[in-house]
C-alpha cells in the first residue's frame, strides 16, 4: 500500500470520497516544485527556572490553509505548536507558522490540495522545523530539541 491508498484508508469511510486516483495525484505533483519557506509568525516561551531534565515534547501540526493563489503559484500557511512538559507544568512553547510557496505546472485544485497537505507537504516543513527548534533551544541555552527524521515507513503488513 502506497502512502496515498494509505492516507485514503485512514479517513473515515464517510470521507473516503477522493476525486482524484494515485495516478492523477502523482501527475499533478510532478509539475509541482517548491520555492520557499519564510518563518512569519513566532511565539516561544521558557520557563528555565524549572528545567532539571529533558521534557516530553509534543507537537502538534495544525491544518494548513491556501493563502493565496495565482495562476502557477501557490502559498500555504503552515502553523505548529510545540510544547515540552515536565511533570504536567509546560517548561517550553513554539508556536508559529511559516509560508511556503510552490509553483504548479496544473491547477492546484482544492481536491489536490486535500490529498497534499495531509501526504506530502510534511515532507517539505519537516526540515525547516527541526532547524528552527534546534536553534531556540541552542540559543537560550536549553538542552536540545531534536525532533526524529520523517519517514516514510509503509505500514507492517504483519499486523
């Protein structure tokens, strides 16, 4: 199973509605290419007075959203929010959200776009937030926050 009849099956039966096949999807996105990513918004807060130890962090990847779109280019709003936590008390906060720009050979239709931020556009902002949390943590003299690589792991067949 690919990661798009995976991210199909994932969706409740009720959602399972996809206008376009795999093959149409992988089509689109050859013509689609990236541009840029710009960090506008950033919120980071430390408690440091109470750091003894590495928090459990968490992050949470909100809904992206179409900024705007002209014929052949796309920008999408990408918010997150990651907390690290020690013993239910929040030590840390980054929240924001970046802009990324894409260029498209075809229409970035909305159906394309219901398929490509939940299958592909992680693939692009992984990076970018793994640097950026990296260096908040460096500069304020906080242990290190590095998130794990993305993967793309199909599922085990054995389960």
């Amino acid at each position: 199973m690919n990661l798009f009849e995976r991210w199909v099956m994932d969706k409740p039966v009720k959602e399972r509605q996809v206008k376009l096949t795999p093959e149409e999807y992988r089509e689109i996105l050859k013509g689609v290419e990236f541009i840029s990513a710009s960090l506008v918004n950033l919120n980071y807060n430390l408690n440091i007075s109470s750091v003894d130890k590495p928090p459990t962090f968490s992050l949470e990847e909100r809904p992206p959203s179409i900024l705007s779109k002209k014929e052949g280019f796309i920008s999408i709003i990408y918010p997150f929010h990651l907390s690290g936590n020690l013993a239910e008390e929040e030590i840390v906060k980054i929240e924001g959200r970046f802009v990324l720009e894409f260029s498209s050979k075809s229409d970035f239709s909305n159906k394309f776009f219901d398929i490509f931020k939940d299958v592909t556009l992680r693939i692009f902002t992984w990076p970018y937030l793994r640097e950026l949390f990296a260096s908040m943590a460096t500069r304020s003299n906080f242990p290190p926050i590095i998130l794990p690589l993305f993967k793309l792991i199909p599922p085990d067949k054995s389960t």
